[in-house]
C-alpha cells in the first residue's frame, strides 16, 4: 500500500476555509498534508485524526514560523502568500485566531493583497488595450476575477464586523 | 485610539500573564489557565497583539538570552497602569450588573 499521494487540485482564493477543511477531512481520513506546490497537495500517512490542518495568508516570516512551532504547531509549507501549519491533535486544538479582530485583521490582509494585485492588472490592462499585441483582455480579465475575489473577501469580513458589534 | 477604550478579552489576559517574564506558549497555557478553559488564546491571534502591544509600549520584548530561542515579553509600567484601570472598570461593570439584577 503505498503510504504518499499527490492530488492536484484548485482552490479560489475567498475558498481558503474550504481549502482547509478539506485538508483536516483528508488528515481525518489519514492522510496529512506533507508539503504543497502551486495547485498540488503531497499528502503522507497518518494515523486517522491525528493532525489537525490550519492555512493562512502570510508574508514569509522567519519570526512567526518559529513562533508557531514554538506553540506545538508544525510548519508544512508555503505556497505564494500561504503558510500551511498543521498540529497532532493530541496536543489540543488547532486555532490561529481566537477573535473577531483578528480573523477581520486576516481577511484585511488578503483583500488588501487582492487589491493591490487586481489594480496593477486594471492599469496594465487598459494600457496593453492601447498596444499592437492587443493582449489587454487577459489582464483586464485577471483585474475582473480579482475583484470579485476581493468582494467576496469583503462579503466575509461584513459579517463579522456585525458580529463585532455585539460581541469581541 | 485613546488608551480609555476597554480592553479585549485578549488582551486583558496577555496582559495578566505578562506580570513576571514569559514566553508565547506560556501567556497561552497562562490565560487558559487562568479563565478555566475559557479563553483559549490562538497562535496567529496572539502573536499579532504581541506584536502590538509592543509596539504601544505596554509591554516589551526582553533580550533574547544565549541557547535559548523564545522570545520573551514582560509587562511595562504604562501595560501595569492600564492593566489597573481596566480592573477598575470591570469591577465597577461587574458590581452594577450583580446590582441590579439582585433587584436593589
């Protein structure tokens, strides 16, 4: 029986809470996660829910991989703005954010990447549209999907910012 | 934001545990500790109001000691200060809430 497995698969970026729950489904059927390459997930054998999985939008930093090792979490990898960590479950929940303020905080964060990167296509668009190769469309296409990415986004952090108003 | 804002649960709590030096994972067992259970602080939520708080001043980060590689944090007296009012005004919301609902 072979005990790794690769299986490709593509997540849209407001899809990050499915993405993970698919890998805690696949570490609950023994599978964990070992490393990840862009639209490519390395899953190795584990013991049926020994590891619980957990994603988040990241710029790379020494200080905090460390910091979450630090608290029992193990670093698995990064793909483009993405830290994948996972925990055994036997050292007690899994969360990175306990709060409100801090899920909204994580949510600013990928929208404010989104936006950054759905502009520079907008504007490189628009000027490409103006250009003999006539291939615009693929960045303004790009800037159309960002966008909506970045609504979404936006959809999730309205809900909490209504919760926030009653609770912490 | 003007310091006279209530305190997060969060925060109160890092706070609390910062009295005498501690490192991440102990502020997490420290608060859980603490509240019995019911807070539970996580990694990604604590290490960004470290950070924070830092960066206000109310706490800080203690050098870093030879063969050891976990950041430690220790309450200023500006934290100690805040700390104290936010006491303060627990009680009084606290003391109001058992108040009235006693029917005085």
């Amino acid at each position: 029986m072979e005990s790794r497995k690769t299986i490709r698969k593509w997540f849209w970026v407001w899809d990050f809470e499915k993405e993970e729950a698919w890998l805690n489904g696949m570490a609950q059927n023994g599978w964990v996660l070992e490393s990840v390459g862009f639209c490519s997930y390395h899953f190795v054998k584990c013991e049926p829910g020994e590891y619980s999985m957990r994603l988040e939008m990241h710029p790379y930093d020494e200080a905090y991989v460390q910091f979450m090792q630090d608290t029992g979490a193990e670093f698995v990898g990064r793909m483009m703005m993405w830290i994948y960590f996972r925990k055994k479950t036997a050292d007690g929940e899994f969360d990175l954010f306990s709060d409100i303020d801090s899920k909204i905080s994580h949510l600013d964060k990928i929208g404010k990447l989104l936006g950054i990167i759905g502009g520079a296509n907008l504007l490189i668009g628009i000027a490409n549209t103006f250009s003999p190769a006539r291939l615009g469309w693929i960045n303004l296409l790009c800037a159309t999907l960002l966008m909506y990415s970045l609504g979404r986004i936006h959809g999730k952090k309205e809900a909490l910012e209504k919760e926030r108003i009653l609770h912490e | 934001m003007p310091d006279s804002y209530a305190l997060t649960e969060s925060t109160y709590y890092i706070l609390l545990s910062l009295l005498s030096p501690q490192h991440g994972y102990g502020i997490m067992q420290q608060t859980e500790e603490m509240s019995r259970g019911r807070v539970r602080l996580a990694a990604g939520t604590l290490y960004g109001a470290l950070n924070t708080l830092c960066d206000k001043g109310w706490i800080i980060q203690l050098p870093v000691e030879d063969g050891s590689r976990r950041k430690e944090y220790k309450l200023t007296d500006k934290g100690k200060a805040i700390l104290t009012k936010e006491v303060a005004r627990l009680k009084e919301l606290a003391d109001n809430g058992e108040r009235i609902l006693k029917g005085e």
